[in-house]
C-alpha cells in the first residue's frame, strides 16, 4: 500500500470541463454538491466519531479504575463502535485530517494509510517501558502523549493494548492475561488512559476544524477557498479523489496488498499487513468504509433534494451511476464481517493458496471492478483529473 496527497490540497486543475458540460442539466453545481455533503453527509460522520471516541474514553476510564472481565469487554466493545466511526470517516481523507503537521487529526487517531508510520508493538512496548524518545513522565499524560510521533498514538495502539497481553498478532488473548498485564498503577495503564483520551481530544479537533460554529472548514470547503482550495474546481476534485482513495485503499492496503493478489506483488501474503489485526475486525472494517463511500457518493436515501455526485452521474451517463451503485452493494453482500481476514490469509503460511484464493480472492475481484468503475470511469465523467499513478485504477 503506498499514501499520497490528493491534489486538490497541492492546487488540482480546477477546470473540471467535462462535469461543468452536464452540471446544468442535472440541475447540480459545485456549490450545491459540496453544501450537500459537506453539511449532509461529513459533518454528521464527523460528529458521529466525536460522540463515539467520548464513549470510549468514558470506558477506558472505567477499566482504568476496575480491571475486571466486565470492564474490559466494554472498552473492547467501546473501540469497536468509535472504530466503526472512524472507517466511515475515512472516505473524507483530506483537509484538516491530513494536512498540515499542526492538525493532521485523522492521521493522529489511525496511521493505517501512511504505513511506514504505522503503530506497532515495537513502539508500544518502548512507551511502556519508558524507552521511548517522548513522553517520559511518570505519570504518563495525554499532554504529555500528544506531541510524541503517531507510531506511539490512535486507535492501534490502544488496540493492542486491550485486545492483546503480549503484541502477537497470531493469537487471540483472554480477559484474563490481558487484565494480568494492565495493572493498576502501571505505566501501560496510564498509557491506555492517555491513548483514549487523547484520542477523544483528535475526535473533537476534527469535528470542531470542520463546524461552522469552530474554524468552519465546511465554510471553505463549500466555498473552495481558505488555505485548502484556490477555487469550488479543487475543493470538488479534491471531494471526488477522497472517494477514490478509499476506493483504493480497499482493494490495494486493505485486500490486495495483505493476500498479495495485487498486480506486481513481489512479497508474500502478510495478515500482519491487514487492518484491525489484534481485534481481528478487518471485514467489519472494510464494511464500515463502504457505507462511508456509498453515502459520499449518493447521500441518504432519504433525502430526496440531495444533490451528489451521484446526481451529476445519472445526468450524463446512467447506466455508470446504476453499476457503481450495484458495484458498492455487491461489495458490500460479499463482505461477512464476522469472518477473520486475519486468519483467512494466515492458514496460507505465506503463499497464495486454497485460503486466500476461495475466501479472499472474490472479494478483492469485486474491489477491482469498483476501482475501475469508480476511480477510472467516474473520475473521467466528472472531470476530476486521476489519482497518482499506484492509485489511478490502471
């Protein structure tokens, strides 16, 4: 899986002459798409995860206080629901999430994307031994934890340390040996507490960067000015691109690169590579970025003035904006998300054989007739210019 920047944040072309030629006729414009969902449809998403992360430092709080079975299956359930969040806010990966350094709010909570930054049990041991180069307070605060890198931070590092006793991804611990480790008064506790509260705090940054009563980047954002967008052309681009990404990032990061079914896969399969690996919630996951698509691309269903992308679709082509849509609900139907991603390419013992190819393989095959539909069809329908190159849909 590789990162990159979207364009509309570096200055996209902003021309977009191919969606301007039918933006009349579907009695669509950018100002009227980007209101809708920026209003409708991120800012919702936003406050949703904001709701969420606070619950989940309500529970981390409560197992801080009482590490009992209870307790903690709460808080493994409270990351679950907040997870689930973040993956339907994933699709908006632009703006005050990713960009600059001082916000880079989604980036802080979850470095999946940017892989080399990735969390990992190397990092989190060095923060609960207290080797590591920040944050050496005794006792750890979530100040403290804030300026230190995002390897040390977010949802992944938290992960581990509630759903595993010993940072194996291989195996599946108890209540017990996890409860055995986080004990009271030690610094992998307090580190659990910063981790949760500090996340809660990049959930209400986020939200607050957006809110028109906060900075109102919704304002920019519908406006395309600001700091972000020269013009409404790249905050458009810009809105269409995020889509694509997440379409990419399913098919590569999330599928293709863990099973090695990508084109070009010059390693071997890795389930240590898939996302969720310690809760084991990779499909659920997955899932949750296909809701978070389906509604940036055609709104609520219930709104019957929503004026989305999929409403600039149906003006010039259709049949396009029928297969994208049947694209995403077979995805989705294919999708079992009690099912272990994790395992399925595990059983394979690093080569590409009877697991992956019976239980992965189909999955990832309806993710690459998506990718085309979407990030190669759809982007030339829009005039909305290609991702880079690892993620144009080619």
């Amino acid at each position: 899986m590789s990162g990159f920047s979207l364009v509309g944040c570096e200055g996209g072309s902003g021309s977009n002459t191919g969606a301007l030629a039918f933006l009349f006729s579907s009695g669509a414009d950018y100002t009227k798409v980007l209101k809708y969902s920026g209003t409708n449809v991120v800012l919702p998403s936003l406050l949703a995860l904001k709701n969420d992360t606070a619950t989940l430092e309500t529970k981390a709080l409560a197992y801080y206080t009482t590490q009992n079975a209870t307790t903690l299956g709460e808080l493994q359930n409270a990351w679950k629901a907040a997870h689930v969040s973040l993956k339907k806010v994933e699709v908006f990966y632009f703006g005050p999430g990713t960009y600059p350094s001082t916000k880079n709010y989604y980036v802080k909570m979850d470095a999946f994307e940017t892989i080399s930054a990735r969390p990992l049990w190397t990092y989190v041991n060095k923060m609960i031994t207290n080797t590591a180069a920040c944050a050496t307070t005794n006792p750890m605060t979530s100040t403290d934890l804030a300026s230190c890198s995002v390897i040390y931070k977010g949802f992944e590092s938290l992960e581990i340390l509630i759903f595993s006793s010993d940072g194996l991804a291989s195996t599946i611990d108890d209540a017990t040996s996890i409860n055995s480790v986080n004990t009271a008064g030690s610094r992998r506790l307090e580190y659990l507490k910063a981790l949760a509260q500090l996340i809660n705090q990049d959930a209400n940054s986020l939200y607050n960067s957006w809110d028109p009563s906060g900075e109102n980047f919704l304002g920019n954002f519908i406006a395309g000015n600001g700091s972000y967008f020269p013009n409404q052309g790249v905050a458009f681009d810009t809105y269409v691109q995020s889509l694509g990404n997440i379409v990419y990032q399913i098919w590569d990061g999330k599928l293709g690169g863990p099973a090695c079914l990508t084109p070009g896969c010059s390693t071997n399969p890795n389930p240590k590579s898939t996302e969720a690996t310690f809760s084991r919630n990779a499909y659920q996951d997955l899932y949750e970025n296909l809701l978070g698509l389906e509604l940036g691309y055609q709104g609520n269903p219930a709104d019957t003035d929503a004026v989305t992308l999929s409403t600039m679709i149906q003006a010039q082509n259709p049949q396009l904006d029928t297969d994208i849509k049947v694209a995403i609900a077979a995805l989705k139907s294919a999708i079992n998300t009690s099912n272990d991603l994790y395992a399925q390419i595990d059983t394979d013992t690093g080569s590409v054989g009877t697991s992956i190819n019976t239980n992965v393989k189909p999955i990832y095959n309806l993710a690459t007739t998506l990718k085309v539909l979407f990030n190669v069809d759809a982007f030339s329908a829009l005039g909305v210019p290609s991702l880079p190159p690892a993620a144009d849909g080619d």
